[in-house]
C-alpha cells in the first residue's frame, strides 16, 4: 500500500514538457517535446527590439530524476560562426605605422552603444605591448609595438585580437566576457594595415547563453523552481 502511494505522489511531478515563464516576465522557457529546449529572450521596448535576438539559448533537455532536469546549451565555443574572420592584409598609408580596422556586424555595433565591447590586441606574447580600445580602426606606432627590424631579421611580430565585452553590472547575460578570434604571424614590412572583418559575431551570438548541466527543479506538475525562481507552466 505504501509503495503505491509513494509512487502515485511521485507521479504527478513528472509534467516537464511544455512552456514556462516567471511571474511578471517577458522570458519564456520551452521545454519540447523532441528534448529540445529554447529560452526567449525578453521583451524590449523602442527600436532596440528590432535589433534584438529571438533567443537568449537553446539546446537539449533530460529528466535525470524523480524531481529534476537537466540543461546543457549548444556548445557555441566549438561550432558557432561567430569566431570565424577574413583578415585583410595591405600596404598603406604611413609605413611606421600599423593600422587596423574591425568590421562588426550591423547589429552589435549598434548595441557597442549601450555596452561597450573592446578590442584587445597583443603583440609577440609581451604583456607591455597591449592595447585594448572600443575604437574600430587603430593607428600604432610600430617602434612602440612591434619588433624591429635589427632584432628579427625576418621581421615578422605575433598578433593576438581577442574582444573583451565589459557587460559589468549587466545580469540578463552572464556567459560571455572574452572572445578569442585570431592569432596570426605578420610580415609588417609588406603588410601595415590590417583589416579583420567578423560577419556572424552578431547580437545572437554575443548574447547567447551557456549552460553546462544546469539543473532544474520541479516543484509540481505546474511549476518549476530555477535560479532562484519560480517558473510557472502555461496553459495554451
């Protein structure tokens, strides 16, 4: 008699598939029926929504147990088109110089508004030749940054760009900080202007949301408890 008790108890945990929001939010948590799950993004006011990514992340779910879930999101660190770049190398301008440009696409670069995203460049591996800027096209004197060319006959000086989003005292995405593009050997005797273009490092991708295992909890066959939130199933 107890066994069935327990079990029947247990059983009306077990309704995770469906659509789930927090009291008072715009975001949405969809648990679908293929083990697929997406989390929208919230509602936005004024121009910025048309800018704004449908998503916030989406990958696969699991029950692991009586009461819990499980979330891991896509893995964007290995597969996404965001880290992909075309590097253009060219000869111009003053030769003492380096230059180079980014190109972002349209979206972030209007979102670099609201929350800046710096540019970080390091030459030769040497912690005292970096530069970090928000500005898209950069000037450097090359006998402050690079190698000259009596101490490397080749001539030929490391660059590694990463790009730093300083989103301190943002909450809605916690995930993404550092983005490590490029490292790439450069002859700044033939090249000194450089031009690293960026196509899909677009607001979906800057704002994706990883998880790794997440946990979930369900409370009832009605609500799920989640980062310290109540989210509530809704009946279409």
């Amino acid at each position: 008699m107890f066994c069935k008790i327990n079990c029947k108890a247990q059983n009306t945990l077990n309704a995770p598939q469906g659509m789930y929001k927090v009291k008072g939010s715009s975001i949405h948590l969809e648990l679908k029926a293929d083990s697929t799950y997406m989390i929208s993004n919230p509602k936005s006011s004024g121009h910025f929504e048309l800018e704004q990514c449908s998503y916030s992340s989406k990958g696969r779910w699991k029950q692991i147990g009586n009461d819990v879930l499980e979330i891991v999101s896509e893995n964007f660190y290995q597969k996404q088109d965001g880290f992909k770049y075309e590097l253009k190398k060219q000869n111009k301008f003053s030769p003492d110089s380096l230059y180079i440009e980014v190109y972002l696409p349209e979206s972030l670069i209007y979102y670099k508004n609201g929350t800046p995203v710096f540019f970080s460049y390091t030459f030769n591996d040497d912690v005292s030749k970096h530069i970090s800027t928000n500005a898209n096209l950069i000037r450097l004197p090359k006998q402050k940054y690079l190698w000259s060319k009596t101490s490397n006959s080749v001539n030929r000086n490391h660059l590694t760009f990463s790009i730093n989003a300083n989103i301190s005292g943002v909450t809605s995405y916690k995930s993404r900080i550092m983005f490590d593009i490029l490292e790439e050997d450069i002859d700044t005797e033939k090249t000194n202007y450089l031009t690293i273009t960026l196509p899909y490092f677009d607001l979906c991708f800057f704002e994706f949301e990883l998880y790794n295992h997440d946990l979930l909890f369900i409370k009832n066959n009605k609500e799920l408890l989640w980062q310290g939130e109540s989210w509530e199933k809704q009946i279409d």
